[in-house]
C-alpha cells in the first residue's frame, strides 16, 4: 500500500450552504429566497422536498461545530443566507439573521475552527427575482451592498470570504438547463446573469479592498473534466469547448480580463453573447487571493454536430459511479488542476467542494460508507499528485459535513460524512467520518 502524505500547514475542512441545512426558512424574520419559492411550485424537487427544516442547523448550530471541533477539522466553509440578514434584498437589515451567524462563527472560534464564508449559495431573496433577479443590473448592486454589510459586520472574525459558489449552476444550470431556482430556459438570459454574477463577484471585491477588510477573498467555481474519446482534433476540440462552459468562461474575466473568443464565439452563434458595459471587465477582473475549485466528476465525450451548444456528446465508457450516477474520475481532478494553473498562474487553491453521493441508511447504529471513503482516497491521491505537479494547495474541504437538501433531487441524495434522519434530526456520523477524521488528525492516509 502507499502513503498518501500532505503538508503539516494543509488546512482540512468540510463545507455545507445555509439553504441546503439550516432550516428555519421562517423564523426570526428571515425573508422568502428563490428556493423557498421554487422548491414549493410542484415537480420541481424530487418528494416535493424543501429547506423548511432541512438539517435544522439553525437550531443545531452548537452540536453541529462538536461534531467539527470531533472531526478535527479547522475550517468550516458556510454560506450567509442572503434573505435572513436582508429579508427583501436590500434595505432593513435583520438583526436576529445577524445574530445567528455571529453566534456560529463565535462558535466556531471558541472551538478552534476557521469558519470560510460564501456569501452566495444560491438563495437569492425572492424579492430581487421579482424585479428581475439577476437579469437586473440592479441586483449586482444590491448584492455589493450586502456583502458590504457583511464585511463591515464580521471584520475581523471571519478571514477567509467566497464572493459566489459556482457561477455556472447560478446562471446556466438555473436560467438554460432550468431544473434549478428560478428555472427559466433561455440562454441569452443565462449568459447575461452569467456577466452580473461575475460584476457582482467584482464589486463585492472592490468593496472588500475598499474597507481594507481583515483576510484574503475568492469565488468558487465548479469544474469537471472532459476526456476525449478519440485523438481526433474535432473531439479535442469538442471537449474543450465543453469545459469551457465551466472553466474558461468563468476564469478568464476574472483572470484575463476577457471572455474567451472560442466561447463567445458559441454563444454569438445563438444570439446569446452576453451585454457588456464599459469599464465591467475591469470590475471583474481586479486580482483575488485564491481560488475555491469545486470537483465531482469527469466524463468522456467526443464531437457530435448539434448534440449540444458545443457539438459535444458524452460516452458512457464504463466508469464506476455514485448514486448520482457521476463518473468516479479522480484523473480529471489532477487534470483540472493543472490545467488551472497552467492557464491562470500559480494562484492558491482551496478544494472548496469534493465529495460522493452515496444514498446510505444507518444499520445498527453504523453507516458502512466504503464507497466514499474509497472515493475520498482516489480524490486526495490525485490532489496529492497534483501539489507534486506545483499546484499550491491551500486546503480542502469535504462536501459536505452533513446529508443535506440536495437541491432538485431533495433529501434522497446524501453527500454527507454525517449520516442526517430527516425524520428525527438525529446526526449519525458516518465509516468515512471516521476515515476523514484520523487522515485529517496524521496528514496522510495508507492508499
Ligand atoms: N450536486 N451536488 C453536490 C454539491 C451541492 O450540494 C452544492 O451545493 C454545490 O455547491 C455543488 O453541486 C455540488
């Protein structure tokens, strides 16, 4: 067997987002998100499942930072529920929204974890959707005077900030493909809110150097790798243009200052290139201390005209998968790393996101997990393997901490290392929480 072994100053974490775990969707003057909205319009969610009580974190705050502080971990990545700390997106500010996260992250301090903070996980206030949500320039605004609120409120408690998690899905899983919030079907809609979502990530940015905040600020996007079938340039070509929907198209404002031509060169083909004020880029495009990456999954795919925007059609070679039905390809997480870095510059990376659905019950009290844990080995071998190749690995963090609202497929994927009963709440930590927590206390694991 071989010893997989990281850096003493590696930090290991896990992840979890407000509207997947906390609950309380109407308490202490929380307002509606889109979530609340699109999760109650039925066929939307799998069992008709929302986060009215999902894991109920909201009241189960301090049991859950033990079940942390037990693990060892030290760094939690949360997100701030937007609607709880401004219930109509802009204007009164939530003093009881406030206080439930001061009283986290002062939970979290006292116990010796790091709390990492995304201000956007995806529940837009309901109140912006209605005037046009993230179409409107507006809500760019809106959502820099929010995180402005946020900074000004936690300096110096929190240090380590994500402006947006997965751009990607907020625009195009959500707005084209359309089987997320608020689930429109339109790509020049999704380009356009592809545009504001980075604006907003860049104005919230200016606002964090503005205030000469305490700490270090990135996004998180989500990747995947695309293989291609054949050695042929036309399935080369295909690949790239499929990743670039994900990496590209997301990395090169931010990075380069522009969008990729190859990409705008798709989407103008649709009459979808997205509508670019003077002087954006700059916003966009203004430096980051690092950059949250996001990976689950690779596939193989090869040139097929008109199979999709991109001319790309997936192949089914064969790859073990989740119970998401996800191929298992740790090779594309080295692959997407490297291509980051050789891409971007040596920019410091944090695994905000990576982690198996497995759809596990407890059996006498013990949920046998092997298939993540198998999963979480394969993963961190290959990131391993990456820091080898000069990638600066900062820290990585589980999804997710707990079994949570898997957005459209609701409570019945479970991503967790601990096991939730959606039925009595009760937290049972899982084989692979077990795995996690003694690799996490020695730095390295037996492969
Ligand atoms: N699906 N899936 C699991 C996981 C989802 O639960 C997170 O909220 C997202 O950031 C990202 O999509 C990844």
């Amino acid at each position: 067997m071989a010893i997989i072994e990281f850096p003493k100053e590696m930090k290991w974490g896990a992840a979890t987002a407000a509207y997947q775990i906390e609950g309380a969707a109407l308490e202490d003057g929380r307002g509606l998100s889109i979530w609340d909205t699109f999760s109650k319009t039925p066929g939307n969610v799998l069992n008709g499942d929302n986060g009215d009580v999902a894991c109920d974190s909201y009241h189960r705050y301090k049991e859950d930072v033990q079940i942390m502080k037990e693990l060892g971990i030290n760094v939690y990545r949360f997100s701030i529920s937007w609607p709880r700390i401004f219930p109509a997106g802009t204007g009164e500010i939530n003093q009881k929204g406030l206080q439930y996260y001061h009283n986290l992250v002062d939970e979290l301090l006292e116990n010796g974890i790091e709390p990492m903070c995304t201000l956007y996980h995806w529940d837009l206030p309901q109140a912006l959707q209605d005037q046009g949500g993230w179409e409107n320039r507006k809500t760019v605004d809106a959502f820099a005077d929010y995180a402005e609120q946020i900074f000004k409120e936690f300096d110096g408690k929190i240090k380590k900030w994500i402006t947006i998690n997965e751009p990607w899905c907020v625009s195009f899983l959500s707005n084209f493909i359309g089987i997320h919030a608020p689930g429109f079907q339109n790509l020049k809609l999704a380009t356009d809110i592809s545009h504001h979502l980075l604006l907003a990530h860049g104005k919230a940015v200016a606002r964090f150097r503005d205030l000469k905040v305490e700490g270090s600020i990135g996004y998180a996007p989500n990747t995947e790798w695309l293989e291609p079938f054949s050695s042929k340039q036309e399935d080369i070509d295909a690949c790239n243009r499929g990743m670039g929907w994900f990496i590209e198209w997301f990395f090169d404002p931010v990075f380069k200052g522009q969008y990729p031509h190859f990409m705008l060169e798709v989407f103008d083909k649709h009459g979808a290139a997205p509508a670019i004020q003077a002087g954006d880029m700059e916003i966009i495009s203004q430096k980051i201390d690092f950059v949250g990456i996001n990976y689950y999954t690779g596939s193989v795919g090869r040139y097929k005209k008109d199979a999709d925007l991109f001319d790309l059609e997936k192949v089914d070679i064969g790859y073990e998968k989740t119970d998401f039905d996800w191929n298992i390809y740790p090779e594309g997480f080295y692959k997407v790393l490297l291509k980051i870095k050789d891409q971007y510059g040596d920019i410091p990376v944090y695994i905000t996101e990576n982690g198996a659905c497995y759809n596990d019950e407890v059996e006498n009290g013990r949920v046998k997990d092997q298939g993540r844990i198998d999963y979480l080995k394969q993963h961190l071998t290959s990131l391993k393997r990456a820091m080898d190749s000069g990638v600066q690995i900062k820290g990585y963090l589980a999804w997710s901490l707990l079994d949570n609202f898997e957005w459209a497929e609701g409570y019945h994927k479970r991503f967790g290392i601990v096991h939730v009963d959606f039925n009595t709440l009760k937290r049972t930590k899982k084989d692979s929480y077990y795995w996690y927590k003694q690799t996490v206390k020695n730095g390295w694991f037996d492969m």
